[in-house]
C-alpha cells in the first residue's frame, strides 16, 4: 500500500488536494469570473480608462503646478481599485451568498478560509491586470512615472484594497443581494464622483471638503496623488485608510452572514 501523505504537502491519494492548491485553483477561478462577465469587466476595465481618458482631456480635478495626466492616472488607480476591491467583490459574493454557495463552501476541504483566501489572491491578480491594461495607456498618453512614486504606491494599494473589499463583503454580507447590486454601484459611483478621488477634497466647499477627507475614497484619492502626482503627502489621509481598513475587517468578522437572509 502507498503511504498517506502528511500535512507538510503532498496529496492523499483520492482525498483533497493541499490547501495552497485548493486557495489558488479558487482564486483562479474567482478571477476568470472577473474577467469574463461583461459588467464586471466593464467596472473593472472600461470605466476606468474612462476615468483616464477624460480626467486627461479635461480640466477636472487638477492640481496647481502638477501635470493633468499625473493627477488623472492618480485617479485612475483609485477608481480600479475600488472598482476590483469593493463593486465586484461584493456584487460576486453577493450572489453567491444568495445562491447557498457560501454556505455549501464551508462543508468542502476548501472551507470558509480559504474561500476568502481565494477571494483575496483573485482580487490582487485582476488588480495586476488593471495595472498593466491602465498604465500601458496612460504610458500612450503621456504618463512619465517616478521609480519612487510607483513603489511609495504599493503599501498604499494594498491598505486600500482591504478598506475597500472589507467594506465589499460587509455590504454583500449584510445585505439582500438585490440591495448589494444597487448600493455598490451607487457607492462606486460617489466615491469616484465626489467622493475625493476624481476631484481633490480641496476644490470642495469648505463643509464638505472635512467630510471627504474622511471618506476611505478621500483618503485613498490624496494618497495616490501624492504618489503618483507628486501632491503633498498627507499623514492624515493615511491614519483614515488604515482606521477604515482595520474598522471594515473588524465588521465583517462580526457581522457577515455566510447564509442569505
């Protein structure tokens, strides 16, 4: 008889595969959903480079002394982060909520954990994808990208991508699938219209730039400016992220529902 094999790896014949091997063939599989679903490409991608093109041609949201395309590629990654991390996310988890896979995961050998495992390692894939799609065509537009910048970037990426897919499974948990459709693309759409990063808090009105500087968009939009734009860094724009990234994790250990109410 061949020997069983052992947790450090390799496989029992005709039992499961081992959990890294579970994690990432899901996260596969999240990702090719990502990116074959005409909406959600259409959030994740076109939107976007929409963002871009206008935010380029237009005098909206600029910032003195710095160049349009710099402030528009600043608000193009915020708007494909939020559009990966939080709109998809949750309109996918929603669904799947709703249709019991959820709860049928937690019987399997990948289990709860390692769905959002799955879910986390899908999410950072698309987003490279975003990256590489986003930033070949501000490279066609004229974007001229600082070493310096383009690192001082990633930890604020990543701080924002577990603000804003926490606050993503949060809604999808929480909430009637119907209601997680419609609230997420809302939310996306303010968070990138007034919501700090398609237009700087600063060229609010006095009362309501305070309120978007508290807002995760606000927070994430002044960080990305100020690495990729060359904007003045903001402390305070980073304890908001990380307060809003350590808040939604907390929530959704608390209060997401694996089973559709």
């Amino acid at each position: 008889m061949s020997a069983p094999t052992t947790a450090a790896g390799t496989r029992r014949r005709g039992g499961p595969a081992p959990a890294l091997t579970r994690i990432a063939q899901h996260a596969l599989f999240e990702a090719r959903i990502l990116l074959t679903n005409g909406e959600q490409l259409m959030v994740a991608v076109i939107l976007p480079a929409l963002v871009l093109i206008g935010l380029r041609t237009l005098p909206v949201g600029e910032v003195a002394g710095i160049p349009r395309i710099d402030t528009a590629v600043a608000a193009t990654a915020a708007t494909a982060l939020i559009s990966t991390a939080f709109t998809s996310q949750a309109i996918q988890t929603g669904f799947d909520r709703r249709g019991g896979v959820l709860r049928w995961i937690a019987t399997t050998p990948l289990g709860r954990d390692g769905y959002l495992a799955g879910k986390i390692l899908a999410t950072l894939g698309v987003q490279v994808l975003q990256v590489i799609v986003l930033g070949a065509l501000a490279l066609a537009l004229g974007w001229r990208p600082s070493v310096l910048g383009l690192v001082a970037a990633v930890p604020v990426w990543l701080i924002g991508t577990v603000a804003f897919g926490s606050l993503g499974l949060l809604v999808a948990g929480t909430l009637r699938t119907e209601a997680v459709l419609a609230l997420s693309n809302v939310l996306f759409l303010l968070f990138v219209t007034v919501g700090g990063v398609a237009i700087p808090s600063a060229r609010f009105p006095r009362f309501l730039s305070g309120l978007v500087d508290l807002l995760p968009s606000g927070a994430l939009g002044e960080l990305l400016r100020a690495c990729l734009a060359g904007a003045p860094f903001s402390w305070g724009s980073l304890v908001v992220l990380v307060v809003w990234a350590l808040g939604g994790s907390l929530l959704v250990t608390r209060y997401f529902r694996w089973t559709s109410v």
